[in-house]
C-alpha cells in the first residue's frame, strides 16, 4: 500500500487542481477592478488636459489684456505729457496766476449759503 500512495502523491504534484469557484471570482473582480481602474485614469488624463487647456486659454486673455492696458499707460502718458506741456506754456500768460487774489469778503458776496435753491420743478411741493 504504501508504493500506491506514493503514486497518487506524485500524480497529485503533476496535475494542477481544478479552478475553484473562489479563484474565478477573484480572477472577475481583478478584471473589474484593473477595468475601473483603467476608466479612472482616462478620466483623470482628460481632466488634467482640459485644466491645462483652461489655463493657456485664460493666460492667453491676460496677455492680451496686459498688452491693452500698456498701451493704454503710454497713451495717457503721453495725455499727461502734452497737457503739462500746455500747462507750461499758459503759466506766464495766466492772469489769474499774475493777479493778486481778491479779499475772501468779495469772493462770497455774491454768494448766499443761507437760501435754499429751490428752482427746479422736483423740489417744489
């Protein structure tokens, strides 16, 4: 007896056993999980692209916006430019700067604070 179960032992080394249901379902739920697993990094791979996209789209408008904005500095700059020129050349000529100033007496004579302007329509009851 003992010769036939050294033969079923070396029978048994030779053959693989036969799937069991257990290996199977793992097998299904390693699939399904490589599958998932698969979909999630397509899905994070566009994410990630289309951020990017955003971003150079949005960086491309504030390029555009800051090359507007300069040109509007210099363009006021220049503004400021031609009028403190205009402000330079009017200085010697001014009257108002030559002249001395009138008593604070004749600057609110003509001026009442204590009436109320009531001319226009709106405010007439």
């Amino acid at each position: 007896m003992p010769h036939s179960s050294d033969s079923s032992d070396s029978s048994s080394f030779s053959q693989s056993p036969p799937p069991s249901k257990q290996d199977s379902s793992d097998d299904i739920r390693k699939v399904q999980r490589r599958e998932k697993n698969r979909i999630a990094a397509q899905k994070s791979r566009l994410r990630q692209t289309q951020k990017a996209d955003t971003l150079h789209l949005e960086s491309e408008d504030l390029e555009r916006q800051n090359a507007a904005l300069r040109r509007e500095i210099k363009q006021l700059t220049e503004e400021m430019k031609h009028f403190a020129s205009m402000l330079s050349s009017h200085e010697p000529l001014c009257s108002i700067l030559t002249s001395p100033p009138p008593p604070p007496e004749v600057l609110y004579a003509t001026h009442s604070f204590h009436q109320p302007h009531i001319s226009s329509p709106r405010f007439q009851h």
